[in-house]
C-alpha cells in the first residue's frame, strides 16, 4: 500500500523541525552564565569594618582625615595664637640639625629629603600635643569631662557614663577593662567618695573578687589630674584576660547602663567639640 503524503502546508518536513542539537544549547548556556555572572558582580557585597560598616576607600580616608586635622588646626590656633610659630620654629630647627649632619658626612643633598620629613614630623608631634593641651584646658571644672576622656581612650574600654550622681552634678563612671572595675568620680570629692562606696558595695555583690578601683578626678592630694586621668587608667595592672572581661561584661549587664544624664559635649558648640576629642583620641 503507498503511504499519502499529508496535504498540510506548513507541516514541517526533514530536518526542518527538530531542535538544533548543540548550537541552541551552547547559545543559551552562554547567555545564562553570562547573565549570572553579571548578577553575580552587580549583587557583591560590600567589604565591612569591624563594627559592621561598610569600608571607605584609601582616598576617602586620606581626604577625610585631612578635614579632620585642617579643622582640629583651625580651633588650637583660636585657643593658641602661637601654634603656628612654635610649629615652624620646630620644624627649622629639627631639619637643620638633620642637614648639619649630612653636612658632616658631606652628604647634603642626600640627606635634604630626610632633614624635611623630620622637620614635619617634629612640627605634627608638637600640634597634636599642644592640641591636646588646648582640648583639655577647654573641657577641665565642666560636667561631663571625665566621661568625655575616658570614652576618648584606645582600646577595649567598655565606658559607662554616670552610673550615680547627684543633683549638684557630682557623677561616677563605671569602666571596665583588663584591670577590673574602675569607678571614676568628678565633682565635690566629699559627695564623690559618698557616690563611689555605694556603687563599689553594688557591683562587689556581682563580680565577686574582681578588683575594683576607684579614682577621684581633681588637682588636690589622692586625687587624679584630668589630663593625666587615661593614662592614670590605662597604667593599671592587668588582671583579667579578654575572656574574663567579656565574661564579667555579660554578668554586669544586669546592673544596667547610666542612671543619669551626662552632657554629650563639656563645652557648647558640638562641631567644635568634636574636633579636639577627635584629635585627643588620635593621641
């Protein structure tokens, strides 16, 4: 019997209808791993900080800092008329003694680079420490100013501000860090010393025998300078390993944070306050 041909045009016939074997295949696996990795570079996840932010590149840093240090600059000199005399006579005078020497090994030209650099180094050791200076006569005899220098200290310092006080403005700031407990108190010392035994018997029945030291901040005998108050802090002999500190922050914890108000900021104008203790803190 003769088979009939179907009468339908558009049938396809042959090869006309199958599916190309390889060249769709490959032409859609490109297209799909190209689209993928694009979404896959369009997707990528910023680099993160330590505190979860994301990372500012080189360059913004560098710009960044360089505001910092030009506004740091711009309120020292109001504070210090001097600044910028004590700064150029230090730079002539190291850079010259640097080129004296090169001088001698009769190598000037050589050592002129290095008798620069040392030059404006001397000159940025003797800014950030006038700027310190000039940072600490602003905030000292204001309320607030201890917890301002012990928030600005490098390191694990877990800081809480006006754990007590009074109404006359008399606070005690809770640190704890690898030494203990540390219980720091500004305002009248009578009313201080008052404030400090009642918060030591408070937290003594939470960390059991974990130092606990107090400091009374002022310029009389038994007291702790400001100025020298983080590095009175910071001298302190280590006593708990980082575990045992963030074991003890856990257990602490319980006691809650301040319990009264603390100025964000011992002087007015907070832009202005938060150049120095940036500058300080850099220190």
């Amino acid at each position: 019997m003769a088979r009939s041909k179907s009468s339908d045009p558009t049938a396809p016939g042959g090869n006309a209808g199958r599916a190309p074997k390889d060249g769709g295949r490959s032409r859609t696996s490109g297209a799909t791993a190209s689209g993928a990795s694009a979404s896959g570079k369009a997707g990528k996840a910023p680099k993160l900080d330590r505190k979860g932010r994301p990372k500012a590149g080189r360059l913004k840093k560098i710009r960044g800092q360089g505001r910092m240090i030009k506004q740091a600059y711009g309120l020292t000199r109001k504070n210090d008329p001097k600044l910028p005399w004590v700064m150029l006579i230090w730079f002539v005078a190291v850079a010259a003694v640097v080129e004296l020497i090169g001088i001698l090994l009769s190598a000037p030209f050589i050592v002129l680079p290095l008798a620069l650099i040392a030059g404006v180094l001397a000159a940025l050791i003797v800014f950030g420490r006038r700027a310190q200076g000039s940072a600490y006569r602003q905030v000292e005899g204001q309320p607030g100013a201890a917890a301002w220098v012990l928030e600005g200290m490098r390191g694990d310092w877990r800081v809480s501000s006006g754990v007590a006080g009074s109404p006359q403005l008399d606070a005690v700031h809770r640190v704890l860090g690898r030494p203990g407990i540390i219980l720091v108190g500004e305002g009248s010392p009578g009313r201080v010393r008052g404030l400090i035994a009642q918060e030591k018997k408070k937290i003594a029945r939470v960390v059991g025998d974990t130092p606990i030291y107090d400091v009374v901040v002022g310029d009389d005998e038994g007291q702790v300078p400001l100025k020298k108050l983080s590095t009175h802090v910071m001298k302190l002999p280590r006593n708990l390993s980082a575990a045992e500190v963030n074991s003890l922050g856990r257990r602490m914890s319980a006691l809650g944070g301040p319990r009264m108000p603390v100025p964000g900021g011992p002087l007015p104008g907070g832009r202005q306050m938060s150049v120095s203790q940036r500058q300080v803190r850099r220190r």
